[in-house]
C-alpha cells in the first residue's frame, strides 16, 4: 500500500462515506492533474468524469487560472472582508451581476426577455451549503421585515438538496440525508418535483428515450404546485419563498425539468408573492449548456400547443406571447446564459452560486439579491438592521482572482464553441447505452448527465440501494480508468469543458462495459 493511502486510511474521515467499507481497501490517492485527467500516487490515470464533485470547469491545471492565482498570490492572498474591501472581490461583483441579468435570449423556454427582478447585489461565501444558508436567512428576514410574513416558511422540491449545514438541510428533501437531524431542522414544505421518468401522473410506457421526450401528462406537477401555494395563502400567510435547483436537481439523482416547468412555476410562486430563491450551486457557470439540445418537445409544442396529450399551458397574459412557431429561437452558441435560470427567462430574487464558480480550484461562494432585499438592512447603526452574518475568508482574494479567470474563460468564443461541441458529443455517445436492457433512463441537460440503472427497462424496476448497483458499477469504472460517483442507481457524468471527443469516448465505453460485466 502507498505510505500517503495507508495516511489517509490512519486519519482522515471522508465526507458520505461508510467509512468501515472505506477502510478495506486501498484508496486512491490523487497527486496530481491535468485537463481532464487525473494521476494517482502509484502513476495510474483516470478520466475525472464528475468533475471533482461537480466543481471543475475548464480541467485541473489550467494555465489562465494557474496565473491568476500566481499573480495576486504575488499581491495578497487574503484580507478580511469584515471592515476591508478589496480589488479582485469588487471586480468579480460586478462580473456576476452582469452574468446574474444576462438580457440575452432564454434559450429554452420562449425568446421574450428574462422576467423579475435585477440581482444587484452580492454577499460572498465559502461554499454552496453556506451560499444557500446566507439565501435563506435573507429571505427569511426580509420577507419578516418588509410585513410579507410573520412566521416565514419555505416551500421546496421534492428530493431536494440545499446543501448540509443546518439551514440547508432543513430546505432539503432527503430523507436519508435529514432524519438523523430532524430534531435540529425547523419545517420547510415539500411538494412534488417533476421527476418524469417515475412520475404517477406520466402514463407512457416507458421507451428507449429520455422519459421527458415521450412522456404523457396533463402537468399534474404544475396543478399540484399552485394548490400548494393556493392551500397555504388560505391558512393566512403565503409562502415567503419557493426554492428550487433550476433545470435539474442534482443530489435528487440528476432529475431534468421538462422545458417550460420551470418558467411556469415560477410564475405560480409569484403570483402568490414568494421570493424566488434559485440553487445555483451545481448548474452556475455554463453547466447547463446551450440550451440548442433538444430535452423532449420542443417549447411550442409544451407550453403552447395542444396534441400529444399534453395541454397547453395557461398563458399569463403579461408577457404577449405570439404564435408557437415563431417562438422558437435560433440560438447562436455565442448567445447563451451562465446560469440555468436564465434558459427558461427567469430572474430570482436571491440566487445561490458556488462550486463551479472559481473553475473547481478554490472555496468560494456567492449569494446574489436585488435592491429591495438589500434595503431591508438598511438603516442607523442604532437600528441594527445590519446583516449580522459572515465568514473569516468571505471575498478572499485568491478564489476572486480565480473566479475572475474562469469567467473570463467562459466568455471566450471558444470556451463557447467548445462547450456546445462537448454538449453535443455526450449525448451521441451517451445514446449508446440505450441498448442496455438496465440501463432505465439518460436524462442530460447541457453538460450534465444522469443514467438510471434499473433492472429492467421495460418494467422500470430499481435495484435494491442496499444492492450498491451505482456504486459497483462507479468501482468497475473506476478500474477502467473514469472515475464518478453514483447517486443511488444513478451514475452521473459530468466532464470538466475541456474533455476530448476521444476522453468522452472512453468514458461511456467504461460505463457500457461496467454496465455489462456488474449486472449482466
Ligand atoms: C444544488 C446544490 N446546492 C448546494 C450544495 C452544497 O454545496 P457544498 O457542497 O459546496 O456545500 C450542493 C452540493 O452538491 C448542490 O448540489
């Protein structure tokens, strides 16, 4: 055994880790990076097919953000943001503001503009779980503050995960991951997500597709979120706020909304006066693509047009939308968002972001809010309205200094060109799976994926969690050289932008023949 993997098996407790399975075997000790791969502390190479937990951007090693950091390192690496500003946190502030109002087209939804309010201002953080903590104490202070509500309460999505620190966990819908601490949560609500491919309302057969793209319904999902909203306004005080991971829910098991739920739940929520608070965390920064790959029908055919057993969606009036057809923007990869909500129009009032957000190299987060919530706390000292929240490495200067790089990558036509060619690729390659009878579901929204390994497709059954399906499957990948975590039965693949069309190749062949040699 290599003397550092016989350190870490002495010492160190691993984060959702059993950790007597993990002391049987030896770990793999990763000293180095670069692009898309990683080296272990015997030589051995691994495609990073999850991104280092959903973090890295533009792979490890990256020659701008290593000179970012090597440059303000030069400077200053870090100074208290308590009392002090300083140069590269300013500087970022006002990069995700524009990044947070993006005025482009949405991209999945409908082309009128994103509706809501301006994000204006930015509260830093360390990582998501404290972003979204800092979103919630906001929302729930500003909504007290401003007469919305007395005893503010949240509603939230089903299987939701917000993070693990106790606010978080307490906006959070696993039960596995929040009952230990039930006693130390307060209540949130929980009402339905649009999980498609397990939906009770969806009553397709299943076929040999993303469960969105056949799927027949009469968005029950929809129905059942305004009578939530409708039932708790009657018990006398409206939701302060509906929270919700854009796009897709990651820790739920990679669960996709099917285009167009996202713009309208929304519009149900405000209709009945929450604030809009979006997790950001693991679809920030380019994760959530283009928007130019189809995710099931097209926008018209969802929201508008009435067939294929689906009805067409209320119309809100407000926004004056034409006829279907024309509806259907031709987006240009230069001419897409950062942030998922942005591909459906949708402009929260707080949004939480962090993972991606210094390219995967350091602890930084960020709350972004509008102008109305930031003057809730305004007033005489003597008032003390202040915000009284923070952290000791809050705006530090070398996770600004790389953040600031990342965006500047990201901005790049050919950061762009390359992200869309990668989007595109994954799922070629990915549809190779589908001749895999356990292989349920591949549901990929940009650059995310989900597989959903059941034990046959056509009956849906799910393996036993006790089974460890997703996670023998992860340790056979992890021997052909791709290394990702599961989320139950669900292998996630999530490659850093810079992954090769020959990298993506090999990693859904590991998969495919994972697949085949662990439950075939
Ligand atoms: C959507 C979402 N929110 C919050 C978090 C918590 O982020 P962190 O692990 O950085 O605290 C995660 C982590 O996976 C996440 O996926």
């Amino acid at each position: 055994m290599h003397p550092l993997a016989r350190l870490d098996l002495r010492y160190i407790w691993h984060p959702f880790t059993q950790m007597r399975d993990w002391l049987r075997r030896e770990p793999i000790v990763i000293v180095s990076g670069r692009g898309a791969v990683l080296r272990d502390a015997h030589g051995r190479r691994y495609i990073d097919a999850n991104s280092s937990i959903w973090t890295n951007l533009h792979g490890h090693n990256q020659p701008i953000i290593n000179a970012a950091i090597q440059k303000q390192l030069k400077r200053i690496a870090h100074s208290s943001a308590l009392g002090l500003a300083n140069e590269p946190a300013s500087i970022l502030a006002e990069k995700l503001i524009a990044a947070a109002n993006f005025t482009g087209v949405p991209t999945r939804n409908r082309p009128d503009k994103a509706v809501g309010p301006r994000l204006c201002r930015v509260f830093y953080s360390d990582d998501g779980s404290t972003a979204m903590e800092v979103a919630l104490k906001l929302a729930f202070e500003s909504s007290r503050r401003s007469g919305r509500c007395r005893k503010p309460r949240f509603l939230t999505l089903a299987c939701a995960y917000h993070g693990d620190t106790i606010g978080a966990v307490s906006l959070g819908q696993i039960h596995l991951f929040r009952h230990t601490w039930e006693g130390l949560l307060f209540k949130s609500d929980e009402v339905m997500a649009p999980y498609c491919y397990r939906c009770r309302y969806n009553v397709a057969k299943p076929e040999r597709a993303d469960a969105r793209a056949y799927r027949k319904c009469r968005w029950e999902c929809l129905e059942t979120l305004e009578r939530r909203f409708v039932a708790q306004k009657k018990r006398g005080e409206p939701y302060a706020g509906f929270v919700f991971e854009p796009l897709i829910q990651g820790a739920a098991g990679m669960i996709p909304q099917p285009a167009g739920w996202l713009r309208r739940a929304t519009e149900i929520a405000r209709q009945h006066n929450a604030l809009l608070i979006a997790d950001e965390v693991m679809t920030g920064f380019g994760r959530t693509g283009s928007g130019t790959a189809p995710d099931g029908p097209g926008p018209a055919a969802l929201l508008f047009a009435e067939g294929n057993g689906v009805p067409a969606l209320p119309r809100t009036g407000a926004q004056g939308h034409g006829p279907a057809d024309s509806r259907d923007a031709v987006v240009q990869p230069t001419d897409f968002p950062l942030f998922a909500c942005l591909h459906e129009g949708v402009k929260p009032d707080l949004m939480a972001m962090a993972k991606g957000m210094t390219g995967g190299y350091l602890p930084m987060a960020a709350t972004l809010t509008t102008e109305d919530i930031f003057g809730e706390f305004l007033g005489e000292y003597s008032e003390f309205k202040t915000f009284f929240h923070g952290h000791s490495y809050t705006a530090n200067q070398l996770g600004a200094a790389a953040a600031l790089a990342n965006m500047d990558i990201l901005e790049t036509p050919r950061s762009k060109r390359d992200r869309v060619r990668l989007e595109h690729e994954m799922r070629a390659q990915l549809a190779r799976l589908w001749e895999l009878p356990q292989v349920g579901d591949i549901r990929q929204v940009g650059l995310i994926a989900g597989i959903e390994l059941v034990k046959n497709w056509r009956t849906k059954e799910p393996f036993d969690l006790r089974d460890r399906a997703g996670m023998r499957v992860c340790e056979a990948m992890a021997h052909r050289g791709v290394l990702t975590r599961p989320i139950g039965n669900v292998v996630v693949i999530m490659p850093p932008y810079c992954t090769t069309t020959s990298q993506m190749a090999r990693i859904v062949d590991a998969l495919h023949q994972s697949v085949r040699s662990v439950l075939g």
